[in-house]
C-alpha cells in the first residue's frame, strides 16, 4: 500500500470518528433538551418542597428556631407512630410477597393459555380502571356487619364478623391492595417473560428437563432484573392503598390498619410540622435503603 494511500485512508478513519463524535454530541444535547422541561417540573414540585421537608424537620413548626434533632427523638417516642410503623412493616411484609408470588403466578398461567391468555389479561387489568370512591362502595357492600361477606357466613352458620371495627381490617386492606394491583405486576411479569428467549426452553426440552427445572433454572434467573422492578413498584404502591383505608374507616381507623398515612395525615391537620417533617425525613431514608439494596441484589443476579 503507498504511502499516500495510507494518508486517505487515515484521514477518512479521523473524519468518521470526528462525525461520530459530533453526532453522539449532538444526540446528547438534543436529549437534554427534551428532558428539561421534565427535569425543571420534577426539580420545582418535588426536589425543592422535599430540600425544604428536610431543612424544616431540624427547626420548629414555624421553621424559624433550630431544634436539631429533637423532632426526630420526638418522633420516635411517640406511641402513635410506632404503632403505625410497625402496621406499615407488616402489611409491606405480608403484601408484598404474597402480590410477586400471585402475579407471577397468573402471568405465567396468561402466557401458557396463549391465545386465550388475552381475555384473562384484560380481565386482571379491570381493577385498575375502577375509581377509588367505587371501591369504597364495593368494599362497604362486602364488608359491612350487614354485607355479603356476612350474608354468606350466616348460611353457614357462622356469626357475624365486624371486618372493619376487629383485627380482620388488616387481612381485608391486604385482599384489596391484592386484588387492585395484581394485575398491573402480571403486567411487568410478562414483559419479562417476553425477554427470555424461547431457544432456551426448547434446549431444555430437548434435554429431558420437566417444568420445575425449567421454572428454576430458566425463568427465574431470567427474570432477575424484572423481579427487582416489580418489587420496588409494588412497595411504592403499597403507600397508595391509604386512599381506601382513609375512605372507608376516617382519620382514626381500627389500630390493625392505623398506617403512617393516618398519622401523617393527623398531624397535619394538627400542624405539627416538625414532627411531621422529621417521620417524612425518615421514611423517605427506609424506602431509599430498600431500593438501593433491591437494585443491588438483582443487578448482581442478572
């Protein structure tokens, strides 16, 4: 190859890497653009009131003296938020599982009816279009003294339960979370599902293995990073189930159901600022532990 040869085809490698890296620039900033106006919206309605949550629980109500840590000790002393701390820890840790496990399971049941699969998704998908306040009504005609829940055990010669007013408010609060969002975690599941390639299970097959193996060596480690998802999602919406508890039983419901909700919401309207500030301080530090541990634990799965 001659030497001037050599120089073109040096000079054509710069220019295409000069051009790739003048596009990657210009991708780059055509991305910032259209993710500002997000960004500025998310910076002023969230970031900034969360900066000033912060700044506000080391002060008092009026945000004027610093008290330090003493809304924070304060928080912790008080018996109504343990109480709803320790409700809010368990129905995570009951819900939580119980919605992956069932979700999972009726995705995997959707995928392996295929074509009929579609109705049944549909059909799982119905409860996230029913509005709250209708829920309320279904829950109050199920669930009241005199509702079908009791109509029923009365066939059977069973007394009535008060659902709402007795421990078995937490188990109904856990049936309706269930029941609203286990179809959007089907949802996810089967986006995951649809990632794992299919020549893997048909390998599988043509090994002789049965469907547990393949269930546990296949699906499972494929669905590492959707599990991850799937989980975060399900704990943030778990702190949406309070719309319902709130609607159903008021500010001060049965103690099995008495949320971190009721009590923010409490002291709110009592305006204890400060207290209010430092629980929220603490809460939002708990959830993002939670997340980062669930990142790290699926990502060094995948």
């Amino acid at each position: 190859m001659s030497k001037t040869l050599k120089t073109i085809l040096q000079r054509g490698l710069k220019s295409s890497s000069n051009a790739t890296a003048k596009g990657k620039r210009g991708e780059g900033f055509a991305a910032l653009v259209f993710l500002a106006p997000s960004f500025a919206g998310i910076s002023l309605f969230f970031l900034a009131p969360f900066v000033d949550t912060v700044r506000r629980s080391f002060f008092d109500a009026l945000g004027i003296k610093f008290i330090g840590l003493d809304g924070y000790v304060s928080v912790l002393k008080n018996n109504a938020f343990r109480l709803a701390a320790a409700n809010t820890a368990k129905f995570v840790a009951v819900c939580i599982p119980a919605l992956l496990a069932a979700s999972l399971g009726i995705a995997l049941l959707v995928r392996g009816i295929r074509p009929w699969g579609k109705v049944f998704k549909t059909s799982y998908l119905l409860p996230m279009a029913v509005p709250v306040a209708s829920i309320v009504l279904l829950w109050q005609a199920l669930f009241h003294k005199h509702g079908l829940a009791n109509t029923v055990l009365a066939r059977f010669g069973v007394l009535p339960v008060d659902f709402m007013g007795t421990s078995a408010a937490f188990w109904v609060l856990i049936f309706t979370y269930l029941w609203k969002n286990t179809g959007y975690d089907m949802v996810l599941w089967l986006a995951g599902l649809d990632g794992i390639s299919q020549n893997l299970y048909e390998a599988a097959k043509v090994d002789g293995a049965n469907a547990w193996q393949i269930f546990v060596n296949i699906t499972m480690p494929g669905l590492a990073s959707t599990t991850g998802l799937v989980a975060i999602l399900s704990l943030l919406n778990g702190f949406k189930v309070f719309r319902e508890a709130y609607l159903v039983a008021g500010s001060y419901p049965h103690d099995s159901i008495y949320l971190l909700q009721h009590l923010f919401n409490n002291w709110y309207q009592n305006l204890d600022i400060s207290r209010l500030c430092a629980a929220a301080a603490m809460l939002c530090a708990v959830l993002l532990a939670i997340i980062l541990l669930v990142l790290r634990f699926f990502t060094e799965e995948v």
